[in-house]
C-alpha cells in the first residue's frame, strides 16, 4: 500500500509539473528559415551598388512571439530580421559586428546568447505554485524537478537564438544571406522612429567598402519594464 501511494504520488507530480512547467514554442520555428517580406508593411529595404539590404522589425508584440515565444521588447531587446542580396559580379563580405542601429547614438548590439537570456524562463515561481495547489508536492521536490525541466527548455531556447542569428560569411554572385541581428533598446523607447541600420560590407576582389543605411520600419510596443515590475508574460516563470 505504502509503494503504491508513493506511485501515485510520483505520478500526480509529473503530471502537474509537464502540465506547469516552462515552455518554448515559437510559431516560426515550425517553418522554412526566416526571409524578410519584401512586400510586407513593416519591412524597409535600401540599395547600393550591387546590394540590397532588406531590414524587417520583430520588436511587436505579435512579431516577437511568433518568432521567439517572448515580447522582446519588454525585456529591453530590439529584434531584426535582415536580409543581404549580392546582385552584382563580385562576392562580398558581410559581418555582423559591422551592421549597427543608430538612433541619437548607436544601440548596443547584443549576440543571440545575450538577448536569449533575456528570454529565459523561470522554474521557482511556477513550482512554489504548483507546491501550493497540489500539497502532496513538497517545495523543494517541486523546484528541483521544475528547475530540471526549465533547464532543457532553456537550452532548446538559447539554441533556437542562435540557429536564427545572422551569419558572418561571404554573399557569392545572386545569393543572399538572412537572420536575427539584437539590440539593446534605450530605457523608456516605445517605438522605433528616428533608428535606422547602417550596414558596411566588403568587396572581396577590391577590397573596396559598401555602405547601406536603411530606416527601420515604424513599429509601437511595451517599453522595457523596471525589474521590480512583475512580468506580464507567464512564460517568464
């Protein structure tokens, strides 16, 4: 009798922890790799030479969950799907580090590993609530198990940034080349007016350098919140 109510007891704990615990499932990810739209709304694009750089924004809400489960933008992130095209003869060297936001000044630029903590999910608060509703799952049997599960979930969310993140590398004749670059947003900023990329790239055979600007498309979210302010996302837990 003994063996079969600690069973059960397993048991109902697994049950409400897969049913509680933190989850990463962005929409996105279920499809092809990411293209900016050229013909969508909040899409900017600009030329030079023998480039063209499209520069679509995930910093609204809706955006940002569809392509990372996570409103972004309240976690002080700028999110930005870009897109390189090479139309011209010659390859070109495209780099991460030499693509930046300037607004009144240049925003911070963050790696995929850096804004993918800002998304990470909580496993203490969802299971100090579990351990409460269900009495049989004793507080530290509850965060251990939730905290093991959150871990996965984080990883499988750090990976997930990275595989989405813009790639240094060379753009041969009529290829292009996409992915997330992140930014760190000015404390208090509720849109994206007067922020445009600036992108310079490398002609490999002359060495000669290209340089793109593009305003970035108009978008309104939720400005970062305080860290003493509770998260209004209960992925968070």
């Amino acid at each position: 009798m003994k063996l079969r109510k600690v069973i059960v007891g397993f048991s109902l704990i697994a049950a409400v922890l897969l049913a509680g615990c933190a989850t990463y499932d962005p929409v996105a990810s279920r499809g092809l790799p990411l293209r900016p739209d050229p013909s969508g709304a909040n899409v900017r694009k600009a030329a030079q030479g023998d480039l063209t750089l499209l520069v679509q924004e995930y910093a609204t809400p809706e955006k940002s969950q569809e392509a990372f489960d996570t409103k972004l933008a309240e976690e002080g992130v700028l999110p930005l799907l870009i897109q390189v095209e090479n139309t011209g003869q010659e390859p070109y060297e495209v780099k991460a580090t030499d693509i930046i936001v300037r607004g009144a000044a240049v925003l911070k630029t963050l790696t995929a590993e850096e804004a993918a903590s800002k998304a990470e999910r909580s496993a203490v608060g969802r299971a100090l609530g579990w351990s409460l509703i269900v009495p049989i799952i004793g507080i530290p049997i509850a965060v251990v198990a939730s905290a093991m599960h959150t871990n996965k979930v984080n990883k499988q969310l750090v990976q997930d940034f990275a595989a989405k993140g813009f790639q240094d590398g060379i753009i041969t004749p009529s290829k292009e080349r996409a992915g997330f670059l992140f930014f760190e947003l000015d404390k208090g900023r509720k849109d994206l007016s007067s922020l445009s990329l600036e992108m310079t790239a490398k002609n490999v055979v002359t060495g000669e350098p290209v340089m793109i600007v593009a305003p970035l498309p108009a978008a309104t979210f939720t400005p970062k919140r305080e860290a003493s302010e509770k998260p209004s996302d209960e992925h968070r837990w």
